[in-house]
C-alpha cells in the first residue's frame, strides 16, 4: 500500500522554463510588469505557469527600450484534456525549455536644437489654451474657443508582437 501511495505521489509533472537573451547582453528584464534580473536571465518558474501572451520589457542605457508582446504557445501535452495526464499521471517529469532572444536597437540621439524647437512649440502650445467657463455659467463675453492644435509626437517605444 505504501509503495503505490509513493508511485501516485511522485508521477510526472511539467517544468517550464523560460529564459530570456538580449543582444547585447545586460538589459534590465521586466516581465508582466515584475522585475527579473540582467539578461541573460531565467524567468522564475512561479512567472511561467500557463501559456499565451507575457508583457516583457528591456531596457539597457544606450538603447531603445523594447516592449514585447510574447506568445507562448501550449505543446500539445498541454492541451486539454491531455494536460491532466502530463501533469498528473506520467511517471516522468517533462521539461519545456522556452529561450527568447531579443536584438536591442541603439538610442535614437536627438540633436539639443531639435529638442529645444519640441519644447518652444509646447510652451507655446500651452500659452494659446484658454480656460473653460466655469459649468453652468455663460461664457465671458471676449472668451475665445479653443484653439484645434495637431496632436503631439509620439515618444512612446514601439510594442513589437513577436510570432
């Protein structure tokens, strides 16, 4: 009786894995928003417990931040309802290894006289916006609407979508 409670306690499982490489190496790694390390780096298998999509951000000075958008699909031994064998009744331990690597693209510099020009333009951008009327009263007599101005440039890092 001992033995077969021993057997049904040690059957299979599914250990993950996944790690992370940039080149070049030494970006800070960010994954669903939780600090991980300096790639090259393992992502701590309490991260890796299901499969889709993971939110990883890189950022190394010098280079672009990177935000990607990772699919990880499911093996087949983790489609329903085979996971429950593969997690449950296989004698063995299974490993699924995942290893994405990312090419960081150098900092973008951008000259001080086109920085300066962006910030004039806010500035001036920001003089031309008048007040509202206050809610329920009439509008002053010399208040001008406001202003239709173009939307600002986007600073924001590209999200990338990986396969």
């Amino acid at each position: 009786m001992a033995g077969l409670l021993a057997t049904v306690l040690l059957v299979g499982c599914v250990e993950r894995r996944m790690t992370i490489v940039t080149d070049p190496p030494g970006a800070a790694v960010i994954v669903n928003g939780k600090e991980i390390g300096a790639a090259p780096v393992d992502v701590p298998s309490k991260l890796f417990t299901y499969y889709g999509d993971y939110e990883i951000t890189l950022l190394r000075d010098g280079y672009e931040p990177a935000l990607i958008r990772q699919s990880v699909p499911a093996p087949w031994y983790q489609w329903w309802p085979l996971d429950f064998v593969s997690e449950n009744l296989i004698p063995w331990h299974i490993h699924d290894r995942r290893v994405f690597t990312y090419q960081l693209q150098p900092a973008l510099v951008v000259p001080a006289e086109n920085l300066l020009e962006r910030a004039s333009l806010q500035r001036e951008r920001a003089r031309m916006i008048v007040p509202a009327a206050p809610p329920g009263g009439p509008p002053s007599e010399g208040q001008q609407p406001l202003p239709v101005l173009p939307p600002p440039a986007r600073l924001d890092p590209p999200v990338v979508e990986e396969p």
